[in-house]
C-alpha cells in the first residue's frame, strides 16, 4: 500500500538461501589464487610452480566434489595443471627425464 505520498512501496523480496559457511565454499577462490601463481611462477620460479600448481589441483579436485563455485575450481584446476606442466616440460626436455 501507498503510503500517500505518491511512492509505490515495493514487495518484500522472499529471502534467497544463503550459502552455508563451511570450508568448502573456499575452494574455488583458493584454487584459482594458486593456480594464477603457480602459472605466473611457472616462467620464473619452476620449483614454487610445482608446489603451487599441486596446491591448485588438490583444491580444484576437492571443491568440484563439494559443489561449490565450480567454474573457479575448474579455472583452478586448469591454471594448476599448467603451471605444474610447464616447468616438467621443461625438465623432460633440456635433461632427458628425472
């Protein structure tokens, strides 16, 4: 209802269900955070890469299973596998293997 003054009140919007805060809802940011820095890292920092492109990986795996923010897990997962790619390419190639 008006309340006179000519404005139209709008309804009530229904309350949207709100994401649980648990760890899991962490995953995809944590996951694409690591995997931009394991990429960058991976021209500069081979060793660092690695770490931070696994670190990638594993949170990009766990947060597809958990559902949450699945296209940043993905992006993640994806950043992750190239920087840990990058650098074990290169060490394939310039040493013959481990």
């Amino acid at each position: 209802m008006g309340t006179g003054t000519g404005t139209i009140e709008s309804p009530e919007t229904p309350a949207t269900p709100a994401t649980p805060a648990t760890p899991a809802t962490l995953y995809g940011p944590v996951s694409l955070g690591f995997g931009v820095i394991a990429l960058i890292a991976a021209f500069f920092l081979g060793l660092f890469a690695l770490l931070a492109g696994s670190l990638a990986i594993t949170f990009g795996v766990l947060g597809l299973i958990s559902g949450f923010n699945r296209i940043q897990c993905l992006a993640g997962l994806v950043l992750g596998a190239a920087g840990v790619l990058y650098p074990l390419s290169f060490l394939f190639a310039f040493t013959g293997g481990f």
